[in-house]
C-alpha cells in the first residue's frame, strides 16, 4: 500500500492566488513551445537519395517516398524492435499506444504515421497484431536506415564505450534506441529530412504523460531504478491499479 500524501491544505482563495502565480509560468512555457516550434519549422532540411532505403512492408518492397501514404509529411517513429528479440521495448510500445487515435487528425494536417524497426516484418506483424495496432510498420532489416539515423548501434559503432546518439556521443547500453523523425516530400517525389529527436524529446509522443503531470502524484519514478520501470506491455498490466483512495491517505 501507498504511503498517505503529505501536502499544505489551505483556503479556495489562498489556492486561487497560488493557482494564478502558477498559471503566469505556463502562459511563459505556452509561448517558450511555440517560439521553439516556429524555429524548428526554420530548420533547414537535408535531401535524401530516394534509392537509398527500400523497406520491407505488409505489400512488398518500398522506398521511403513510397510510404507517405498520399500525403506530404510523414512521422516515423523509431520503435525499438531487433533482429531475434522476443517482443518490441516496452516503452516504445508505449509511445506507439497513442498513434492510431492520433491518425485521422494528424492525417487531416497533411502528416501520415510509420513505425520503422530492423526486425523481420513477420515479426513486426505478429506482435502488431498482439497489441492490436493499425498503423504502418516497416521493417529496415535489409537496410542501413536505423545506423544512418543513429538508433541502432554495431560494435563498429562504439568509442571508448560511447556511441553517437542525440547528437553527441553518449554511453548507450543497448543496440536499439528510441528517436522521431519527420520526412517532407515535394511535388517532384524528392524526400527531405526536416527534423530528428531523441532521448527525453521523444516524450512529445507520450500523451499519457502530460496526463500524468497534472495530477498530484506525478510521474512517481523517483524511486524506480530507470524512469519508464513501471511501463508494461498494455496486455501485460495486473488487472487492478493501486488502491485511488491511497493518493489521500484514506481507506478504500
């Protein structure tokens, strides 16, 4: 059981005052992200040899230019799934549980969504269809795509212990790791590579955890001994959360 929560209980008119001295530091955050976004659509754009990737999919073979699905932009997750493993990473599962609602608005703002893994597609659409998902995913097996956008690492890879990765070189365990990129394709077919993000930043596909931000709780992982410890495959949650009453210190 949890431990009863500690916290300062006052007035409605003490809260609001708190409430308010709080809300002028998101109004700041609110204008921070969109100044930030406004100079990550500045960024200049990398193009891409539409030869070089060809990917393996549920209808054949396809280059990248192939997989925009009709429209003009596209977002690949890079979903942690190598040749052999058992099941894909759990947390990039996660980030891929919010997808298919997203998809019809991202779809409506010209963006079209694909998962790209280096594990076999049989293997991609086995556990696809375990965790019940629509979207597209893609297998790079054949592939340089995850090297060359720095999410998968081979011993070559590695300096020193440390191996490329946020733009840095960085101790990294594993041979997978998580990121987002988006692509642009023009009127001619040409792909562009706008924008890559990784490490924390990816969070922005978390919509789970801006939930979570708000409430008194928190994210909880204090405690744990890496951040997303408590993330499970969502097929592989217990059946029953933690006791609610527990966040108040009350007895169900």
């Amino acid at each position: 059981m949890n431990a009863p929560i500690s916290h300062p209980v006052v007035t409605r008119d003490l809260w609001i005052a708190e409430r308010k001295n709080l809300l002028a530091r998101e109004k700041e955050l609110t204008r921070l992200r969109d100044q930030v976004a406004e100079e990550r659509r500045t960024l200049p754009w990398v193009r891409l040899d539409d030869n070089t990737y060809v990917f393996d999919t549920p209808a054949g073979p396809r280059k990248l230019s192939e997989l925009f699905q009709g429209r003009r932009q596209l977002l690949v997750q890079h979903f942690m799934f190598g040749p052999g493993w058992e099941q894909g990473c759990k947390s990039c599962s996660f980030m891929a549980d919010h997808l298919d609602s997203m998809a019809p608005h991202l779809a409506q703002r010209d963006i079209a969504l694909l998962a790209v893994s280096r594990a076999p597609l049989a293997d991609l659409e086995d556990f696809k269809r375990r965790m019940g998902w629509q979207f597209a995913w893609a297998s790079s097996n054949g592939n340089d795509f995850n090297r060359d956008f720095h999410v998968s690492f081979t011993p070559a890879d590695r300096v020193d212990g440390e191996v490329y990765y946020n733009f840095h070189m960085t101790p990294f365990p594993n041979e997978e790791a998580p990121g987002i990129s988006i692509f642009c394709k023009d009127d001619d077919g040409q792909v562009f590579h706008t924008y890559s993000t990784f490490g924390r930043g990816v969070e922005v596909m978390m919509g789970s955890y801006n939930l979570i931000d708000l409430t008194p709780k928190g994210r909880d992982e204090a405690g744990l001994s890496y951040t997303m410890e408590w993330v499970r495959h969502h097929d592989r949650y217990e059946s029953q959360a933690p006791a609610a009453a527990a966040c108040c210190g009350q007895k169900a």
